[in-house]
C-alpha cells in the first residue's frame, strides 16, 4: 500500500524530544510522533500536549514556564487534542488499528502507512497517510525548519473523526 514507519509508544517527555531530535531530518519519523503524542491524550493529555509542541510548528504554540518543552499549543492546535480526546479510536487509525478489529493495536509495534509523500518545494511536503477508520488517506504538510528538523504545519485532518468500531455498528 505504501511505505511503512515503525516505532513504539513513548510515554516520558524527555524520552519522547530525545528520540524525535534523532529522527527529525526524516519527514514521516514527525508525523508519526505527533500520532505517538496523540496517542498519549488518552492517559495524560498535558504530555501529549508538551509532546506534540516539539513536533508542530512554533506559530502554532504558546510560551509556557508549566511545560517541560517551554511552550504550549495555541488554540487551534489544543482544539486538536480535544478530538483525540472526544475519540480515542482517531489516533489509534494511524498506526495500524482498523475499525474492524475494534481499533486494537500493539504499543511496541506502531505502524504508520504512507499512501502519498508530494515535494511541494523544497523545504515543504504533503504526504498522506493512511487511517483504518477511513475511506481515504489523510494528508498532513511538514516543513524542514533552519535546524534541518521536519515539523508539522498543517495537520488538522489527522483529527478528522473515523468509523465507529465494528462491534458498535447497528448497535442501537
């Protein structure tokens, strides 16, 4: 289907930068550690917010003296993890679970799929990637920042709700 990128769930911040800092001049490795933070906000939505201001844009953050990271999400970013919160089942589309299987997946094996990856230019990518909760493809733009670091600028449809699971359909 297209290319894969593996990693496991993180769930210590410094941990989490350390590994990122590492992985950054790879465009897919950003994107995969947001859904990793996303995948945080079922158990402490506060890391994963300290977690995802590593990964986005600085535009889209606040100063924060409280976050191990010195910075905050703004509101349009927070709105973010207020639907991973809403539907926990969004995150865990990305990295290999399925509405079919009641969006189970494997914490130590975190697969995401890339279906698209366009070079807008050549500090900027769309690249799309595959949700099991969904018809098509999510597309997420990162961009390479001074430091050679990919970040994420436009990810909102990474957000965007998925299938009830299997076992909640007709179930009424």
């Amino acid at each position: 289907m297209g290319k894969k990128v593996k990693k496991s769930i993180i769930t210590n911040f410094n941990k989490f930068k350390d590994a990122w800092e590492k992985d950054a001049s790879d465009p897919l490795n950003s994107i995969l550690y947001y859904v990793i933070a996303a995948l945080n906000v079922e158990k402490d939505p506060k890391l994963a917010d300290a977690m995802m201001t590593v990964v986005v844009s600085k535009k889209q953050c606040m100063e924060s003296s409280k976050s191990p990271s010195g910075l905050k999400l703004g509101k349009t970013a927070r709105y973010y993890i207020e639907q991973f919160q809403d539907d926990k089942n969004i995150a865990r589309s990305y990295v290999g679970a399925d509405w079919e299987s009641d969006y189970k997946f494997d914490k130590n094996d975190l697969t995401m799929t890339v279906t698209r990856d366009d070079e807008v230019d050549e500090k900027t990518r769309k690249i799309f990637i595959h949700s099991g909760g969904a018809d098509s493809a999510r597309p997420v733009t990162v961009k390479r920042n001074k430091h050679g670091q990919w970040k994420l600028t436009n990810y909102g449809s990474l957000c965007v709700g998925v299938r009830k699971p299997a076992s909640e359909v007709d179930d009424f």
